[in-house]
C-alpha cells in the first residue's frame, strides 16, 4: 500500500511539474498576444521586397519589383533561369514570344513559359511601359540565347582563341614598338642637348637646357605610357569580345570608355575659358614683373635713380616687388583654375596653408632678417665682419643665410636671424673712406722712456708694408696701470682681408726695435718695492 501510494504521488507530482513547465513557457506569448490585442492596429505600409535582376549568361534580362502569387523576387528570377536552361537544352536557339494576359504580360521562349511581368515589376519613377519591357526582353533575352548556344561550338570557340592569340601578338609588336619609339626620342633629346650645351657659355642657360631636357624626357614618357594603356585596353575588350559570355564586358568597356573620353572632353571644354583668364592674368604678371626687373637692374648699374634706392638695395627691393605681384596674380588667377571651387580643392588648399603656417615661421623669420640686414644696411657684399666668432669676407647675404669667406679660405654659412641677434663687427665701414684703423697694444713698464716706446711703435708702423703713410700712425697712452703703461698703436691700411697679415709683420717689427735698443716688451708685477725708484732719469727721456 505504502509503494503504491509513493507511486502515484509521484506519477501526479511529475504531471503537475509538467504542467507549470508548459504554463511558464506559454505566459511571454500570451502576454504578447494580450498587447497585440489591446495595442491599435499597425497601419505602416509593408517593407518592399527588394528588385531582383533576372541574368542570364551574363545579360540583364528583367527586373522583378514584386512578389506575385506568394513566390518572391527571388524565386521568380531564379525560376526563370531554370526554365531558360531547360528550354535551350531541349529545343536549342528558339524565337521569344510574348503573351498578354490579365495580370500581366507572359513570356515565351520555343512556346513555353519563363516567366510574367506584372505591372507591379514595372520601373514607375522612370515611366517605364510593358512595351519598353518587352523590347528590352526580346532583345536581350535574343542575344543571352544565341550566346548560349553557340558559346560551347568547336568553331566559335576555335575561331575566338585564333583571334585573341592574334590581337595578343599585336600588342605586343605594338608595345615593343612604344618601347623602341621612346629610347629612340630620349637619345635624340640628348643628342639634342649635348650639341647645344656646346654652344651654351652662360650657366643660367645651362641649367634651363637641362631642366627642358628632363621636362620633355618626362612629358615622352606619360605619352609612352598613355598610348600603351590605350593599347592594352583595347586588346583586352577585343579579346572579352570573341567569346560570347565575356562579350557584355566588351561593351561595357567600350561604353565605359566613351562615357569617360566624353566627359574629359566636355571638363576640358568647360576648362578652357578659365584657363585662357588665368593664363592671361599670369602672363600680364610675367610682363610686370618682366618691366620691374629692368627698372631695378638698371638702378643697381648706376643708368638711373629711383626714389632713395640705392644699388645695393635694388636687388632686394625687386625681389619683394615681385614676390608681392606674384602673389597678387595668383590670388586673381586661383578662381579660375579647374577644380577650384570643389570640395577637394578646397580642402587642400587649407591642408598646403595650415602645413606653410606650421612649418613655414622659421623660414620667413630668416628672410625677414634677411631684409632687416639689407635695409639696414648693416653691411654688403665684400665687407670684411666679424659674426660672434666668425670673422670674413661677404660673399652673399641672401634669403635665409649670409655666407663668408673666413681668412683660411673656408666658406660658412650663417643664417641671418643669427648675424642679426649677435653682436656683428664691420670693419670696412670708416667714416674716412676705404679700409681701416688697425690697433694693437703693448704694455711697458714705468721704467722704459715713453717718447721713446712710442717712437719705436712708431718707427716699426712706418717701416711694415701695406700701412699708409698718410694719415700718419700714432700712439695713445690709453692706461696708467699699477705696474706698466699702456701703449695703443694706431696704423691706417687699405686692404681689410691683409689685417691678419698686417698685425703679423707689425707684430714682428715692434719686437726687432725693442730688441735692438733693449727695452724689454714686458708688464712687470712686484711682490715688494724695489731698492731703488724704478723711475727714468731726466736725461734718458728722449731715449
């Protein structure tokens, strides 16, 4: 009694805990059909099927836009495939018929179906009819037929190959005759340029035959390279044409072709009156420019004066001159170039100005110096300075750097924020006119007569070549020191860039007289007096 009622206790237990599963199971969907039911009806339009392309054997045959008698885009499409199969197997190359009905238009290949157009597959944005459907079936349907049939001929597929093999060796010879044509042409450009950089003496001209050169050697080359991409594409779209499945792609190339070939065309129409403005506005800058030059170049020869140039500040005046007119004209000329109001050329407009403004600060802090050195007129080309540590000849103060040729005969290169922070020393400008004042000092102690050091100093000045005689040199006690007298010698010379040469001998000179007569060239120090007055006696003071 007891097992039987274990039993079926558990027999009911294990049916009520069925029961709560099913009921926990059903409760989201009777929930949800509780809110369907209380909720308002949905009345959004149903979601389109999407337009699917009926091809066959790489041709668009139809479009279905619809679902017609619960088959789909889809399935229609791909039925009408089948059927196409299945007919050419049977029957071969057939004509196609169409057959009109109430709910569309039938159509017929060998007189059996392949599918209905109904007037929900029709195109209605672009007013498209059934009788513009049934040209474009009948059409390309014909052609993706007659393809199909005659793809797998021995002869067709025979006669394809011997064309493609034969339109391939033509591009080659074509491609190798490109190959030959260009080496040909750049041998002939440098044959060219050797015989008349023989004739050339200028290296302005030099250069400018050069870069020519390189110009045409460039512009013989996208010509090569454009001609054989016209080569190789038309053998290729010869070669895709010989073969029926490939056949559309031809077309599509060509008319890819033409489409693009057109509108390069109508861009280089549209172009050209922008163009010939912008051409016209840069070649009335060139004149100007042209005009500008020739004033400043015959200001700095000395023909003419203009306003308070100079010579020496003609060259950098037509350089701002020009620049400034330049920018002018290109600022006039920028609206008219192809492109200029596209996005595109816009936004790399602003891409080239904010990489100028970032990068650009230092480059025009140094020609700002540049200007600030010329119009100063700090110094000039041939002016012997010194620069911090730096000391020689101008030979270029140009836009960014200043270079000069040091004593040694090196060349440095300072750039001109540099020279204008530092402390910069001219010695070639004198107020006296060419060259300059050369010193240097010695120091002698009290007991050596002082008429008769500078008479020495003197004496060694007259006797050192390149030291002119007039303005005469002379001697300036320039310190009274604690333990020596302080000698400054001053000598006049002409030839700045011999001042290292002129101290040395100098140098040598000063030290054969105080040798001769015995005066030590030395500063004394005393660590105590001496025994007696280191004094001169009155009749050792003219030496």
């Amino acid at each position: 009694m007891n097992a039987i009622a274990v039993r079926w206790f558990g027999v009911r237990g294990l049916c009520i805990l069925m029961l709560l599963t099913w009921a926990l199971s059903m409760a989201p969907v009777a929930r949800a059909a509780w809110q369907d039911s209380s909720a308002p009806p949905d009345t959004s339009p149903p979601v389109a099927s999407r337009d699917v392309t009926l091809r066959y054997f790489n041709r668009d045959i139809v479009t279905f836009r619809s679902d017609f008698l619960g088959r789909s885009p889809e399935l229609r499409a791909r039925a009408g495939v089948d059927n196409i199969d299945r007919i050419i197997t049977k029957q071969g190359d057939v004509p196609i018929t169409f057959k009109d009905v109430s709910q569309g238009m039938l159509i017929m290949l060998g007189g059996e179906f392949v599918g209905i157009v109904t007037p929900d597959d029709l195109d209605k944005i672009n007013n498209e009819t059934m009788a513009d459907v049934r040209t474009r079936v009948a059409r390309n349907l014909g052609e993706a037929v007659h393809a199909s049939y005659t793809a797998n001929s021995p002869r067709r597929l025979t006669q394809g190959i011997l064309w493609s093999l034969g339109a391939t060796a033509i591009a080659l010879v074509l491609l190798l005759a490109l190959r030959w044509l260009g080496r040909r042409i750049d041998k002939g450009l440098q044959g060219w340029l050797e015989r008349r950089l023989l004739a050339i003496r200028s290296e302005s001209a030099r250069q400018f035959a050069l870069s020519t050169r390189t110009i045409a050697s460039w512009i013989v080359r996208v010509a090569i390279w454009i001609v054989a991409l016209l080569v190789l594409e038309e053998w290729l779209r010869f070669v895709l044409g010989q073969f029926p499945y490939t056949q559309p792609w031809s077309d599509a190339m060509r008319g890819w072709v033409v489409g693009k070939l057109k509108q390069w065309g109508e861009a280089i129409a549209g172009a050209l009156p922008g163009l010939v403005t912008a051409a016209v506005i840069l070649l009335v800058a060139r004149a100007v420019t042209q005009a500008i030059s020739i004033t400043f170049r015959g200001v700095q020869s000395g023909r003419f004066k203009l306003l308070e140039i100079d010579s020496e500040l003609a060259e950098p005046t037509r350089k701002l001159i020009v620049a400034v007119v330049w920018l002018f004209a290109v600022a006039m000329a920028y609206p008219y170039l192809p492109g200029a109001q596209t996005e595109a050329f816009k936004g790399l407009s602003v891409l080239v100005g904010l990489m100028v403004s970032l990068g650009a600060s230092g480059i025009i802090g140094q020609a700002a110096a540049s200007f600030t050195i010329l119009y100063s007129r700090t110094m000039k080309v041939g002016d012997l300075i010194r620069s911090g540590t730096t000391e020689g000849v101008v030979l270029q103060i140009g836009l960014f750097t200043t270079r000069l040729r040091t004593i040694t005969g090196v060349e440095v290169s300072i750039p001109n924020s540099v020279v204008l922070g530092s402390q910069l020393q001219n010695f070639s400008r004198n107020p006296e006119g060419p060259g300059m004042w050369l010193t240097t000092t010695v120091t002698i102690g009290y007991d050596a007569p002082w008429r008769q050091v500078q008479g020495m100093l003197v004496d060694a000045a007259k006797a050192t070549a390149l030291v002119l005689p007039d303005p005469a040199p002379f001697v300036l006690q320039t310190a009274l020191s604690d333990f020596y007298v302080e000698y400054l010698l001053h000598v006049r010379i002409t030839d700045n860039s011999m001042r290292l040469d002129i101290l040395h001998e100098l140098h040598s000179r000063i030290q054969d007289n105080f040798n001769t007569a015995g005066v030590q060239i030395m500063s004394p120090h005393y660590v105590g007096d001496p025994a007696e007055a280191k004094v001169v006696a009155p009749g050792h003071w003219n030496g």
